[in-house]
C-alpha cells in the first residue's frame, strides 16, 4: 500500500495515572509508550507521522524520541474527531490515512500491516481495527448483521442494551481513505451525550456515500489495550517482555 500517514492521539492527561506527565510518556522498559506506537506505525508502512498533542504539549515533545515526526496542537480536548479534525493539512489529499492511540503500546507492525492488506483486498473506504473481548464494558461496539456483515460501530454510552451485548469492540484505530476522511470531518457534528466530535460517527458517513465501510476483528484484544492506570502500564510492561524473550528465542 503506497502512501500511508499516520495521524497518533496524544493530547490526554491521564489523570487515572496519579501523575503530572501527560499519559503517553510514561515510559515501558526506558521508552515512553508513544515511541512503541510510532514504531509500529514505520514498520507497517507510514512515511509521515503527525502526533495530535494538547496537555503538556512541550513535554511530548521533549520526550519522544523519534524526532521525524510532526505535531499539531489540540487546543481543547472535544473527542477523537475533533482531535483528528486538528491534523487536517497534515493529511493531504490522497493516499492512506492511519488513526492510532499514543497509549496503546502493545499494537504491531504486524497487525496494521494485516489491517492493511485487509483494507487494501476488500477495496473499504475504511476499516476499523477491532477485537473480540470477554469484558467489552466501556468500549465502542462494532454492531454486524446475522450475516456478519459490518453495519455500525456504536459508543457504550450511546448504545442500546442489545448493543452493548455484543463482545466485538472499536480499537479507535483506523484505515481511511484520506479524501472521505477529510470529506466526513467536515460533516462531523457534536450530537451525543457527550456533546463532543466522535471519530465512529465518520463510518456512518462515508457509509451513507454508499461506500465499503468493514472492519477487520482480532481474536484477541491484547494488540489493542491502552494504558489508563499504573497496574495496567506494569501488565503492558509484562507483556512486552515476554514478547522481546520469545523474539530473542527465535
């Protein structure tokens, strides 16, 4: 897949890590948890990465330690779309746009190269990295037919009972094509409980164009846990050992 960017949320506080540093720089093994998510994004292909950053915007800065990648400022924290909405010239015109989390120091390079091809084979406007969970308390549901095709990914807060029953959850990671992105930020607009701008509200939208609009599901949710707390940065922590022995046994 030729020309992907990638556009990393990095603009969070963190308050549920009882620390004054901003969320994605605490550090896993003397690296901060965006660096993992930055190389994953260059090993699945990204020329150009773009971090979204907003509290403590210096300290990121300071801190990451790829120092080819770009920033813009979220000035205000008004959901994952606003937040998407705010790296709109770095984007472009064409080509692949990638959605990630700063605080997501488990995903691969692997899995994004496999939503990739999964994205580029079916010929989607877009494709949401999802993953099956025994606990999907919390989490955006990916809501399909009786056939098992893709109809609508839903916030917990704004789904019905029966939505909130399925265990397929909304990673917030993305594969766009960059011109119904852009075309779909545009047409964004604050209507939930929240009152903010929700990136899965795009999905609807390019979905209404009468594009291919899918997501591709993992079978397990560990690529896509984010770290929100101290006991889950030491779990992340865990599992990326492991991983580095298993790779050091090869």
């Amino acid at each position: 897949m030729q020309n992907i960017k990638a556009v990393i949320l990095a603009a969070g506080k963190g308050t549920r890590m009882k620390s004054d540093l901003p969320k994605v720089v605490h550090k896993i093994h003397g690296k901060c948890l965006v660096d993992y998510v930055i190389e994953a994004a260059r090993g699945a292909g990204a020329q150009e990465i773009c971090l979204v950053v907003g509290y403590k915007q210096d300290i990121v800065c300071s801190s990451v330690a790829h120092k080819d990648v770009s920033y813009v400022l979220q000035p205000e924290q008004l959901g994952t779309g606003h937040a998407v909405k705010c790296a709109r010239e770095f984007l472009g015109e064409a080509g692949t746009t990638m959605i990630l989390f700063g605080d997501t120091p488990l995903i691969t390079s692997e899995t994004l190269k496999r939503l990739a091809e999964y994205h580029e084979a079916h010929k989607n406007a877009v494709t949401v990295l999802s993953a099956l969970t025994d606990d999907p308390d919390g989490y955006g549901r990916i809501i399909r037919d009786a056939h098992g095709n893709f109809i609508k990914s839903v916030e917990h807060k704004d789904a019905t009972s029966n939505e909130r029953e399925s265990h397929e959850i909304n990673s917030g990671m993305y594969l766009f094509d960059t011109k119904e992105l852009k075309y779909a930020l545009d047409r964004l607009r604050p209507n939930n409980s929240q009152g903010e701008y929700y990136l899965p509200d795009a999905l609807e939208i390019i979905k209404e164009k009468g594009l291919r609009v899918d997501a591709y599901r993992l079978g397990s949710s560990e690529d896509i846990t984010g770290v929100n707390d101290q006991d889950q940065l030491a779990a992340a922590a865990d599992v990326i050992a492991l991983r580095q022995r298993q790779e050091s046994r090869k």
